[in-house]
C-alpha cells in the first residue's frame, strides 16, 4: 500500500485537466485476483491486469467518521476474461478484499491506493452485476459469542442445531418442468409437504448450467398439481427444463417452528420466553395480592 502520492499525480490535480483513471481490484481469498478500470485500455496495477470495460462504473465512496461502516460499490458486464455469472454464484469472491486506485494512465507505475475494504452483498442480473463494498470497520460488528434474542441463532443443520437436514422429511430430490420467468421456476412432487414447507430454504442444482450452485428460495407458491418455486435472485447460467435440484426446507428461526416443522426444541438456540416490551410498559395490577408476580397476569 503506498502512502505517498507520486509528484505527477500532484502536478496533474494542480493543473486542473487530470489523466487519471480509477480501478478496482478485487483479491479472493482463493485463486487469481480480477481488476476493472474505467479507462479505454488495460492497466496494469501492482501486477494484477486491470481491464477496461464497457460496462464498468466505479460508482462512489461513502467515508464515515468514527465507527460508522464505510460503503462503497461499482456495476460492471459479466467478461469471460474477467468475471462470469458461474464466478459469483460459486462463492469464490465472497468477501474478497477490494481496491479502490486512482491511477495516471500515462504512467501507470504512478498510483494512489484510495481506499480498501471487502466485497459485500452481490445482485446478479442477466448481463451484468452491481456489488456493494463495505470497509474493514465491518470487523467491529462480529458477534462474540451469543446474543439474547427470541430467535435461533444457529443455521439449519448446523453442529448447534442438529437437524439431520438429509432426513426425507426436510429434503426432496425433483426437477424443472417449467420456467415461467426469471429467477422462478415450475416444479412437482411438493404436494406431500405442507405448502411454504421450502420457503426459506435452499435449492442446490445437480445438473444443468447451474449444477453445484444454490439458490435461496424466497418464496413458494402452490398450485393443483404443481408448486412454483421464487428465488431472491437469478441463477448465473440458464435454468432448462429437466434440470435436477434438491431441495432443503426452510427455517424461519422461530421457537414454533423448531417445535412444529423440526421437533427440536431441545437444540433452539434462542430465548423464546424473554420477556417482551408489553411487560416493560406494563402498569400494577388490580389484585390485592403483591407477591411479584401480579404485574404479569
């Protein structure tokens, strides 16, 4: 990371015409690193290729004093030389590190290291995609240990929560019989699970362009014979009829769900009995009797 500014790039914002270019470089925490510019050509920037597209806009930094989260983010197409659809769906780059550069195009070896932070949340469409960038303050947000609140804090099936997500009960195996739009797709075989019973859950494809990926389901929606299922964004490659998927139920993390849907109880991870702000706000009852235990009644 450079701490000074080159002499030429000083001289270029004095003089009020600049030739500077901005670039972003994002660092997965595995595999190669992948860079963008706003510039006309290819720049090469601290050994990572910087490539110039089209359809890239660096967008704008949002800096925050004290321990506010600073944001950020660019839009850019989708490039077979730089990053697909597949790409982000894989995961590869969640939470990547990114760069923001400003960068003389004459003499790229002269650059600004603007400002650092990670990659955040991603909304994939058709041809390109818009990522959100959020600073290392995020680190300050991390929750230590756990938080008393009504909710589950664990994940479906995770070691806390012990659900044995391969059970029949809370998993089925099917596949695509119609694609009534983006990001929807037309399935059979639901009718022996009560309806919303995969809402909130997970698909993984098996085959297809998607196969290996998965797709939060955002909603469920029956039909006589047939469900249709809606996802919180679009599959990186084209869903096709006939495309195998399993399905994993959906938790909406509360204490009645865990009891009704998973018969778990034992394993919730919250404090469903925590008292709410009707007894905050709650005034003396009218019984005689003051043993503690009126104000509740």
């Amino acid at each position: 990371m450079r701490n000074d500014i080159p002499a030429s790039i000083v001289a270029d914002l004095a003089a009020g015409v600049s030739t500077l270019a901005a670039a972003w470089v994002l660092r997965p925490k595995s595999g190669e690193p992948i860079g963008f510019t706003d510039h006309d050509r290819d720049l090469m920037i601290e050994g990572v290729l910087c490539h110039a597209l089209a359809g890239f806009d660096g967008g704008e930094i949002e800096n925050a004093i004290g321990a506010r989260i600073d944001q950020a983010g660019f839009t850019a197409a989708f490039d077979d030389r730089t990053l697909t659809g597949a790409d982000l769906a894989s995961g590869r780059f969640d939470g990547a590190d990114a760069l923001f550069y400003r960068i003389d195009w004459r003499v790229p070896e002269h650059f600004i290291l603007l400002w650092r932070g990670r990659l955040g949340a991603i909304r994939r469409g058709a041809h390109a995609f818009e990522a959100e960038l959020v600073s290392l303050k995020t680190g300050l947000e991390h929750v230590v240990g756990r938080v008393y609140r009504r909710d589950c804090g664990a994940q479906l099936g995770d070691a806390r929560c012990r659900v044995d997500v391969a059970d029949p009960r809370f998993r089925m195996a099917g596949e695509v019989i119609a694609v009534p739009a983006a990001g929807e797709i037309e399935v059979s075989g639901l009718a022996e699970f009560a309806p919303g019973w995969f809402a909130g859950g997970t698909l993984i494809w098996e085959t297809g362009a998607n196969a290996g990926q998965s797709l939060f389901i955002r909603a469920e929606r029956r039909k006589p014979d047939t469900a249709l299922l809606t996802f919180s964004e679009n599959a990186a490659g084209r869903i096709a009829i006939g495309d195998r998927f399993i399905l994993t139920a959906g938790c909406d993390k509360r204490f009645e769900t865990c009891r009704t849907k998973f018969a778990n109880t034992p394993n919730f991870q919250g404090f469903p009995h925590m008292p709410g702000e009707d007894a905050l706000i709650a005034g003396p009852g009218f019984d005689p009797r003051r043993d503690g235990r009126s104000r509740f009644r």
